[in-house]
C-alpha cells in the first residue's frame, strides 16, 4: 500500500490544530476562569463526545446514568422526557444532550445559566466530530482498504447493536415501571423492575401503539400523536 502524501499529511495536521483549538480554547477557558456548573457541563460533554461510536444511542444510557444517579443534574423523570421528546423530532438524537445540558444549569442559575449550559453542551457534543472528521478526511480511502481496521470495525458495530439494546431496554423498564432497582452480580448489575410497581396506563398505551404500527400500518406520525393524546388525557383527569 503506497505511503500518505505529504500534502494529505499536511492538510490533516493542519485541521487538527484548527479544530483542536475551537474545542480545547473554550474549555480551558470555562474551567480557567468559570469553574462551576458550566465547566463541569464543558468536560462532561467533551468526554461523552470523544466515547461516542456509533451514535447516540451507544451513548446515552450511560449519560442518563450519569447526570440522573451520579451526578443529580436531573431527576430520572426529567431524563425520560428528553428522551421521549428527543425520539419525537427529526433532529438527531443526540441533541437530547442540548437539553440535558440546560436543565443542568439552570438548576443553578436560572433561564438565562440554562441558554448558556445548552449551548458549551452543544459546542462540546459536536466540534470533536469535526475534529475526528477533517483530520480523517484525507486517510479514508487508505483505512477503508485495511483488513485489520475493517475487523476492529465489525467488532465495535456488534458492541454498539448491544449498547443500542441496552439504551432501549432501560428506556422501557423506566417507563412501565415505577420501581427498578438495581441488583449486583459480582461486576454485573442488573436492572430488575419490582412486577408490583407496572404502570397500567403506558404498558397499554406501548400495546395498543405496537398493534397500530406493526399489525395495522399506521402512520407512525398518528401513532405517535394519538398515544401523546392519550397520555396528555389520562394525566388531566
């Protein structure tokens, strides 16, 4: 295989540089001379970034996880919502971070420290993508014809089918039951709903909107605001 260009070389070096100081200058800056809240959004957020493979969904269990039961930034119910509402728009999933990333300031400083905590979670989410991207960019024809590279890729695709698993899973158990304690198998934990706690309302809703997609072929627009309705009705009486 014929070595890399030098230009290549030099074009990617070069973005590198530029996009590693549209990221890291911020930060610094934010945990410099703004340590609080929003640094620790900053950091947060830069390293979610940096795990993301995948997508968002290989990603998001573990942020729930994160600012709801280690952190305390939001309240798991909060954390259901900008899921649920993020799952609703066409955006990429991903930009629940944008949310999370408001509700985490503004627990601490108002409306105003909220706009701010949503936009360094947004800038830390996507500027390393185009970090990754235009420092690649002149190498992908190269990795996209090395075996050993194409292995390691498969494998993280299974991993990431896994995760993809487990993020819906969690989301799932979450909505249908009240109470789902964690329980320790060694380096295992396992999330086990309490049967007693199955919240009647969603688990019929979750039926009756999988009928209507699956067995009839509703649109999935209808489905989705005929469920909202349902909901929105049932919390008003």
């Amino acid at each position: 295989m014929s070595p890399t260009p030098p230009a290549a070389l030099a074009r990617s070096l070069k973005a590198a540089a530029v996009w590693l100081m549209i990221w890291l200058a911020p930060l610094s800056t934010l945990v410099l001379l703004a340590p609080g809240r929003l640094a620790e959004i900053g950091v947060f957020f830069s390293k979610l970034a940096v795990l993301t493979f995948g997508g968002a969904y290989a990603v998001l269990a573990w942020m729930a996880q994160e600012v709801v039961e280690d952190k305390g930034w939001l309240t798991l119910t909060q954390m259901m919502d900008g899921l649920g509402l993020a799952e609703t728009t066409p955006g990429p999933l991903i930009l629940v971070n944008q949310f999370v990333g408001f509700l985490a300031a503004d627990q601490v400083g108002g409306l105003g420290f909220g706009a701010l905590g949503a936009l360094v979670a947004l800038w830390m989410t996507f500027i390393p993508s185009f970090l990754f991207i235009f420092t690649g960019a002149p190498f992908i024809d190269r990795l996209t014809h090395m075996p050993r590279l194409s292995g390691a890729l498969a494998a993280i695709t299974a991993a990431v089918v896994g995760v993809i698993g487990n993020l819906s899973l969690w989301f799932a158990l979450h909505v249908l039951f009240a109470s789902v304690p964690d329980l320790s198998f060694g380096p295992l934990q396992v999330a086990l709903p309490d049967p007693t706690t199955l919240r009647l309302l969603p688990a019929l809703i979750a039926v009756a909107a999988g009928l209507a997609l699956l067995w009839r072929h509703w649109p999935l627009l209808s489905v989705l605001a005929l469920s909202a309705a349902a909901s929105a009705l049932a919390s008003l009486m």
